[in-house]
C-alpha cells in the first residue's frame, strides 16, 4: 500500500489521534505524541511539510509494531486507504 505523499507532521499527529495519541510536548520542529493504549508508548514527530518518506514509513513501522498490526492495516485505520 502507498504512503501518503504529502502529509505534514502535524497532520499525521492528528490522525493518530485515533490510536489514542495525544500531544506530550513540543520542542522546536518536533512533536512527542504519547498513547497509554497497549502500555505507554512514545514516538516523535517532526513538523515538517511534508514528511520525507523514509521518515514516515518509520514512524508508521514503529507505532504497528507496538499496536500489534501490520503497516497495511494501520494505514487503513488511520487513512481509509
């Protein structure tokens, strides 16, 4: 499935929002979003418009990896792709 080209940092903060996610801090470019959903997890954002890919496809990895699905189905949870 392919990622989102043109997706901004905060705009992937607030989508994750449905998993939960919620603004812990902002320091700089950078946002810490934190979940309790599934044991407390971390993972932080730059706010850059756009996100580079490679970037992106890391933070999407890390975060289905502690939410126990794969990329395809988080992308669908958070998406609709």
């Amino acid at each position: 499935m392919k990622l989102p080209r043109d997706l901004s940092g905060v705009e992937l903060a607030g989508a994750l929002r449905v998993l939960g996610y919620g603004i812990d801090r902002r320091s700089g470019s950078h946002i810490r979003l934190t979940t309790s959903r599934g044991g407390e997890h971390h993972v932080t954002i730059p706010a850059h418009k756009p996100l580079k890919i490679g970037t992106l496809n890391a933070v999407l990895r890390d975060v289905a990896e502690h939410h126990g699905v794969s990329r395809e189905e988080l992308l669908a949870q958070l998406f609709g792709v």
